[in-house]
C-alpha cells in the first residue's frame, strides 16, 4: 500500500490505516515501513506505543526481526490526543493493549488531517476480537491483514496460539509463549491443550481424595 504521496491540505481530512494480523506476522515490520517512508519524505512523524510493552525498549517501538523507530509510551489513549498536536502522521503500535477510547482519539486526529497508522493483534489468545482493534478495522479507510507461517503446517497463519499455562488475557511474550498457527493447527492444538489441563484436574481431585485425614 502506498498511500504517502498524498497530500494533507489543511482543509482537507486525514484517514486510518490498519495493519492487523496474528503475532510474528510483520505487523510492526509493517508499520515502521510506512512510518520511516513518511520521515523521508519530511513530514512530522509521532510515534506511540502502550506503556506496557516493553518487551525490547521502553522508547522504541522494534519488530521481531530488530527493525526499530522511536516511540514515545504512553499510559491511556487520552495521551495521544494531547502530545500529536501538528502531527502530520501518527503510528501507534500493539493498539490492542490501549483502552477503548483509542478509537475516538484516532478518529478526532483523523479528522484534523493527520494520517493515523495502527497496528495491533486483531484476535487474542482464545480466537476471539482483541480489545478496540474490531472497532478500529470498522471504522478505518484502509486495513491490511497480513499472516505468519505456521509453524506447524507451512500454511498461511492467523492464530495467535499460547504455549504458557497463564490464562491472563494480556500475557507479553515471544517464541517461549506463542506460536502462530494456521486455523487447522489452531482447533487442534487447542483441543489437546484442553484435554492436558481435563486430565489434570482429575489428576489433582484423585490426588486429593488420597490424602489420609489428620
């Protein structure tokens, strides 16, 4: 997609663009491309990212290959607002971790002209919508999906599958945690992951019944 050459009049109104998929998918890879394309062409870039992830740097927003661009993280969406004022573009990355209002801020930036650039997981862990992303892909002129690889099948990826017992929703991990799978690998991994924890539950309740009284 290469939408930098159009021209941001004042008069005229900017546009959302988001870039969703599953994780190890080139999602950050993705949004850094456009990001540095627009620095190069001299206009004003912020960059944003949820304070909680600092997987790599606290001021860099980095992709999994290393790629990385200057960020600023912020707590709440609400930030945003405030420290993108003369912003000519706007990225923000892993929107899914940002509270719901992320949604109002990019579109009150798109509406002062500005091109916002999101990228973000668009499924969780169990397979379902992620946060403010569904409400973020509604509402954007442009959303590109892009796939991993399975690392089971070969086929093209777009679960994100968690290998770590944690059932927290939000769980910031790499290669040790997730795995993306296509959605054949995905049924199947979770249906053994199901039947593993089925059997220790009734591994625990046998083993406690065992246990002589005191």
């Amino acid at each position: 997609m290469f939408l930098e050459n159009t021209v941001n009049h004042e008069e005229q109104f900017g546009w959302i663009e988001v870039i969703c998929g599953s994780m190890f998918s080139g999602k950050t890879e993705e949004l850094i491309r456009r990001l540095k394309r627009a620095q190069f062409a001299k206009q004003k870039v912020e960059i944003f990212k949820p304070a909680v992830d600092t997987r790599y740097d606290d001021h860099f927003v980095v992709s999994h290959d290393e790629n990385e661009i200057r960020s600023t993280p912020v707590p709440a969406a609400a930030n945003i607002r405030l420290l993108a004022d003369g912003c000519q573009v706007v990225g923000i990355d892993e929107a899914q971790f940002f509270d719901d209002e992320i949604v109002s801020v990019c579109n009150d930036l798109a509406n002062k002209g500005i091109r916002v650039v999101v990228a973000g997981l668009d499924m969780d862990f169990k397979g379902n919508p992620f946060g403010p992303m569904p409400n973020l892909m509604a509402t954007a002129e442009y959303v590109t999906k892009v796939h991993a690889v399975c690392t089971r099948t070969g086929n093209l990826a777009q679960y994100s599958f968690r290998k770590a017992a944690s059932k927290d929703l939000v769980l910031l991990g790499e290669t040790l945690e997730y795995e993306p799978l296509s959605r054949a690998a995905y049924v199947k991994a979770m249906r053994e992951q199901k039947k593993r924890e089925d059997s220790s539950i009734i591994d625990n309740e046998i083993s406690t019944d065992q246990e002589p009284l005191k």
